[in-house]
C-alpha cells in the first residue's frame, strides 16, 4: 500500500535503497521515477536534468513516453519546467495547459495529463534540474505533496552529487562552480597573494539525510536554535570590538532572523517532511540561494545573504563546531575569505601564515580593513558572493593593486601570480636595501620619510621600513577596535609604549578624530545627512571635552621628559585651535600640579584639511608650531568629493591645478613664517605625486610605511631644482593634464615611479 502523501519517509529510504544499488546510472534513475509516481499517487514522474547551456533534458520518466528520454530537451526558460528553472520556486497547478508557459512536446505523449507539480533540484543554490509530477485529472496538489517533492529533490541533489553519478552531472556541475573565476572588488591593501582559501564561517557537509526520529530532529533543531540565539545575543550585549559599524548591523539583522518564524518554521516543514534537522536546514538555504541568485533587488537579496550566513551557523552548532575558525592552526600561504568580520577576530588568526583577506562587505574604512593594513595583507573588500563560491582549501589568488581575485585559478593565471610575488618579494628586498639610507635628492636636498601609523601592530615597521619619524600617529584607530572608551591608564600605556619604541624618533600624535566614517560604537551618535560635515573631530572633542582631556593627560604622562608633538584634526576655524589649547592647558596645570615629569617641549599643531584654512593662514601660522596637511580630507573638501564613496572617491586628480595651487600656496606662506609644514595623506605614498610634492618645495612627509622604499628609491634619482623649475612653469602656464606631464618627465629622467 501506498504511503500516505505528505508523510515520505517510506519514500525518502525506499530512494535511499535505490540509490545504494550497483545498477547503472540510469536503471536507478528510472527505479526511482517509478517509485516516486506510485508513492505519489501520480501517473507521471519525470525528472529534467540541466545542461551546460540552460536547457533542460528530460532525463527518467515514469508514464511519459521512455522513447522522448534524452531526446525531448526545453530550450532555457521554456514551458513550466523551464520557468521552474528559471525562478527556482515550486509550481503546482490544477491544469498545466492553461498556465500562459505551457508548452506541448506532443512525443513525451503528456497530452491528458492536467494536474502539474514540479520542483526545483538544487545543490548550494544551483540549479541542477526539475522533478515533476503529473496527474490526469484536474487535482491540487497540497501544501504537504509540495514540501514532500521538495524534500525529494534535496535528496536527488545529493545523489547526483555523489561519485558514482558524476557522469550524469559532469556537464551540468559546472554550474555549480568548480572551475576557474575571476571577481573584481575594491582593492584595499596593494599587494598580491597566492595560497589556499580559509573560509572565516566554514560551511558544513551534510552527509544524514533521512531522520529515524523526526521527534529528536525537532528537539536538537530548538536546542540548537537556542544556542544560535543565544550567541547573537551575547555578542551584541558584551560590547565586543565586532560590534564596530557594519558588522554590528550584521549581527542585528541576524537576531532579527534568528527569531524569525517564517523561517523556523520552514525548517520545521523539512523535518516533518522526512530530513534530518541538518538536511532541512540545507534544504532551506538551498532554496534561498537560488532565488538570491536570481533576484536583482539589491535588498532582497542582501536579506537572503544574511538568512544564508545564519543557516551556516546553525549548522556549526548542529555539527558541534565552533562558529568561525578563529585560533584555527593555519598552513602556509592562507587567505582568509568572510563576508565581513570584526577586528578583533582578525588579529586572532595566526599572522605568521596569513598572507590575504577577501571580503564581501567590507570598505576601504572598515575596522578590519584597518588591521589588514597594519598587518600587510592582500586585501580585496567588495567581493560580493565570494563566501559560496569557494571551498577551505581551494586555491585563490588575491590582487590588492587591482582588487581582482581568482578562484581556483588555471595554471596560466597561477604563473603569473607566482611572477608577481617573485617581483613583489625583489622589489621588497631592494627597498629594504634603502632602509638605511638618508632620502637625499641628486642636488642634495634632504626629504624626511615619517610613517603613519594608529595601532601598537604598526610599530614594527618603524624599523623595517626606515622610516625618520612617526608623521602621523591617528590615535583613533585604537579608540575604534577598542571593545568600550578606553580609559586613562590603558591609554597612557599605549602612548608610552610608542614613544619607547619610537626612541629618538618624533611622534606626532593626532588627537581623536571621530566622527564621519570613523565611529565609535560605545559611543551615542546621533545620525547625521552628511556625517563628513558633521559632528566630528575637533568639533566633537570641544563639545565634549572629557575625551579629549583624557587624551591629553595620557599623553603628558606617557611623555614625560620627551617632546610632546600634539596635532589637532578638523580645524576651520582660528578660534578653535585657542579653545583646544586652553584645554590643552587645563591639562598641564593639572599636570604641575602633581608635580609630575613634564615633557621636554609641548609643540602643538593643526592639520590642514578644511579649504577655509588657506584663507587665514597667517594668523593661524601664528597660533601653532607646526602645520600637517591632510591631503585626503583636503581633496575631498576641496573637490566635494566622498572620499568613501567609490563611485565619486577617484572622480579627480590630485595632481591637478586647483589642488596643486592650494598646496604650493600653503608651502610658501608656511615657509615665509618659518613655521614647519609636514604633509600627510595617501598622495604621499605614489612617488610620482612625492616627486610632484617635491617640487612645490615641500621636505616632510609622512606615508603608509611601506611606501617609504618606493618613494625613497625616486627620491635618490631626483633633482630636486630640476622638478620644482619643472612644476612651477606647469603651474604658471596653467597646463590642464598635469600628470601626463609629470609621468613625461619622470620616464626622460629614467626615475622609478613605479610604486610597490
Ligand atoms: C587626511 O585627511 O589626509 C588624513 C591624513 O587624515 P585621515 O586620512 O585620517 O582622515
Ligand atoms: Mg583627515
């Protein structure tokens, strides 16, 4: 007797014995369409498997004519099957000929049959085939004969996944994506990297399909779902560093999801349908990565991605695994691939063997773009899809100059990655063979290399870049992956530890920066339109000045007979520069007052990044001891600009009149005043716009440490009163394409502008 439809647990292990056989591919093929038809109660069972370009094949059937198998093949999109296909849902109706996709193939001889069920068979969101049913009367199928086809063909998926099938799915599983691909990102950290994929939320092979005992796959679902909950929670509420920014919406979005009922209740339709918990969690991920797959609604499809990210984590937990595979032992050449992280976990893997980081989410500002940086890795952020295209272990190849990564590249594509870091590693050597070396140009004119740098991580390139100075210290950084607002002995430790290090080296410690992109996540800010233009900086430090003198007191503490070196972000205006000194003050009256060690020498100085400035720079050269010029905030002022925004960020160059007037202009009034002008800002770290910065008269600058080589070897090779004749006459003759000048000029002079 048949079983009851809607219950197919006899059917699902009655499908498991067929599949166990030695027979051929296609005996149990067509054992098994017979045996879904009589479980089924239907006349027809057939399934449709996908080829190579889009059609679909009608591969076993069970009461159509067996003559049209592997002859009666849909073209991509066409009839229900294919629209089944195509938009990865199910499709039942009472009469299939009045759906306005019905297509007649007169050989199957499907002429009286009525009723049409068909479901998608999909494997981690691919679309492999369609199973289908077909009754001759009118009938509607329930919602139970839908979920208990759908349970089948998660089951059918398996099977043609597994080794004995493979050559019915040879031609079909490259859909499912295991040859070579090629995604663009956004380049965050230019270097280039070869070695094996690490996935930050490895997924789970589910090998149990069929429950025994559904009721003990219900209890381990709740009890699993707890913990799923639970975590989230935990992580929300403990203030962890991953709360930063995005990732912090991430984790919202997925409480949100965790208590979501539509979705537990689909799991609990697949275990009630015959899977085990682990299969009806894959089953549902399936099925929403497919339609993620096909929807062009950017959030639509985000939502899916985060429904997808939680699906893997329960089944983490259903496994027994830890959710991510953070303190995992890591090979050689690993590269890390997540779809966003926090910091905090990033500096928990195992750096000796990290060599890149491919992400889905994250920016040029993330938090863990950040440490990516300071720890030099390949980084590509941008990567949409990356995490369910590649498998731990696979090879992948990470291009930080471009933003280009290349899943399982072929041999050619792996040739000239290994170039690239056979280059990248000389290039690195002749750099460090410059380390030692003072910048001096040909004609004599010294040029001090300062480094940025924000995070105790970064203080091992002082040494291994040769850089003179730590330019640019952005005390935000550590206020960013910091898990609450750290307090006043935390601070003073840190700035003490880079002052040891430092030694003779002058630090230039720029107070908080925040605000704009740079959030703090302990931290209440209200939303802001334009948070660039908002309540950042020194604005917020004046607002709120308890900060900010806690800043200042670590500092004097940490800096006890050494020369303090204060910078101040953001300034517009004269009279804030006097409202931070008098608190500055404030700071070291208090400081006397303990008698405590005072620095040798308190220099206190703006830097340049609001245009308003260049309009009041003499009584502002007056008001400081040195000016620092941010030309990333500067250009984006300048130009109106986001300077995060990738559409607008690289819309405007530089190295062009208006920014280079406004640069040379600041140079001459600093110099005239015989106040020191240091320049900072990523345009420094491209030697052709140092060479450029050279020319205007400019002689401190201060750069990513690992572009100090590169700008040091121009340097080398540069006649300082050679580009500043150069420049000026560019500048005096108002010539529009300024870099194709500068580039001209380099290369007649054979001068390595080729970066890192
Ligand atoms: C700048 O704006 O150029 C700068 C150095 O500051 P930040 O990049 O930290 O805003
Ligand atoms: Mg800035």
């Amino acid at each position: 007797m048949a079983e009851p439809i809607g219950a197919p647990r006899v059917l699902l292990r009655a499908l498991h014995d067929i599949m166990a056989t030695k027979e051929s591919a296609q005996a149990r093929l067509n054992k098994i369409v017979s045996q879904i038809a009589s479980n089924m109660v239907a006349e027809v069972s057939s399934i449709y498997l996908r080829r190579p370009d889009g059609s679909l094949v009608l591969y076993a059937t069970e009461g159509l004519h067996r003559s049209a198998v592997h002859y009666t093949r849909m073209k991509r999109g066409e009839g229900l099957v294919g629209l089944i296909a195509d938009e990865a849902i199910p499709l039942a109706l009472p009469d299939a000929s009045l759906h306005p996709s019905f297509s007649l193939h007169p050989e199957t001889g499907e002429d009286p049959f009525h009723a049409f069920l068909g479901v998608p068979i999909l494997r981690n969101g691919h679309m492999l085939g369609v199973l289908t049913l077909q009754n001759m009367t009118r009938r509607r199928y329930s919602e139970e004969e839908v979920e208990a086809m759908q349970t089948v063909a998660m089951v059918l998926a398996e099977f043609f996944a597994s080794d004995d099938m493979s050559d019915l799915v040879e031609q079909r599983s490259q859909s499912v994506s295991t040859g070579p691909d090629r995604i663009v990102g956004v380049a965050l950290f230019p270097k280039v990297a070869l070695g094996q994929v690490i996935l930050h939320e490895p997924r789970v092979t589910v090998t149990r399909l069929i429950a025994d005992e559904p009721f003990m796959e219900m209890t381990a679902l709740e009890e699993a779902l707890d913990s799923l909950r639970i975590g989230i929670d935990e992580m929300l509420s403990r203030g962890d560093v991953a709360r930063a920014g995005e990732h912090r919406d991430v984790l919202e979005t997925y409480r949100m999801f965790a208590h979501d009922q539509v979705w537990v209740n689909k799991l609990h339709d697949g275990i009630a349908s015959g899977l085990t918990v682990e299969a009806a969690v894959e089953r549902n991920q399936n099925e929403m990565r497919a339609q993620m797959m096909r929807s062009s609604d950017p959030f639509f499809r985000e939502r899916l991605h985060d429904l997808d990210d939680l699906s893997n984590r329960l089944l983490r937990i259903l496994a027994g695994l830890a959710v991510t595979s953070v303190g995992e032992e890591l090979k050689e050449n690993s590269i890390l691939v997540a779809r966003t992280m926090g910091p905090a976990d990033l500096l928990d893997y195992d750096r000796d063997h990290l060599v890149g980081l491919v992400l889905e989410d994250a920016g040029v500002s993330a938090h863990v773009t950040i440490i990516a940086r300071a720890l030099g890795l390949a980084t590509v952020g941008g990567v949409t899809g990356i995490v369910n295209k590649v498998q731990a272990g696979e090879m992948i190849g990470v291009d930080g100059f471009s933003g280009k990564v290349h899943i399982r590249p072929p041999k050619k594509v792996v040739a000239l990655y290994s170039d690239k870091i056979i280059h990248q590693k000389k290039q690195l050597a002749y750099y460090e063979g410059l380390r030692d070396k003072p910048a001096i140009t040909l004609d004599g004119e010294e040029v001090a290399l300062g480094m940025n740098a924000g995070l105790e991580i970064d203080l091992p390139h002082l040494d291994d870049s040769g850089a003179t100075s730590i330019g640019l210290y952005r005390t935000e950084l550590h206020f960013m992956i910091s898990e609450h607002l750290p307090r006043l002995n935390e601070l003073t430790k840190s700035y003490a530890n880079v002052l040891k290090t430092a030694g003779e080296r002058p630090v230039v410690f720029r107070t908080l920066d925040i605000g704009g992109d740079k959030i703090l996540p302990y931290l209440r800010h209200a939303h802001e339109e334009n948070p660039a233009l908002g309540w950042r900086a020194i604005r917020f430090a004046l607002d709120r000045p308890a900060i900010f003198r806690t800043q200042i007191r670590a500092l004097l503490q940490a800096s006890g007979g050494n020369n303090l070196n204060i910078l101040l972000p953001m300034i517009a205006d004269i009279w804030e520069i006097e409202q931070a000194r008098e608190l500055i003050n404030r700071e070291v009256d208090h400081h006397q007052k303990f008698k405590r060690e005072m620095p040798a020498k308190i220099r206190v100085g703006t830097m340049i990044e609001v245009p308003a400035l260049i309009w009041q720079l003499e009584p502002l050269l007056k008001r400081v001891d040195f000016i620092s010029i941010g030309t990333n905030d500067l250009m984006q002022f300048l130009f109106a600009v986001d300077r995060a925004n990738m559409n607008v960020a690289h819309r405007f160059d530089t190295l062009s009149l208006p920014f280079l007037n406004a640069l040379a202009g600041i140079e001459k009034v600093a110099r005239a005043q015989g106040v020191e002008v240091n320049i900072c800002g990523e345009m420094t770290s491209r030697p052709l716009e140092a060479m450029a910065l050279v020319g205007l008269g400019f002689r401190s600058f201060s750069m990513a440490p690992m572009a100090i080589g590169p700008v040091k070897a121009m340097l080398l090779g540069l006649d300082a009163n050679d580009i500043r004749h150069y420049i000026n006459q560019l500048l005096c003759d108002n010539v529009l394409n300024i870099r194709t000048a500068l580039v001209r000029f380099a290369s007649e002079r054979k001068l390595d502008i080729s970066g890192i």
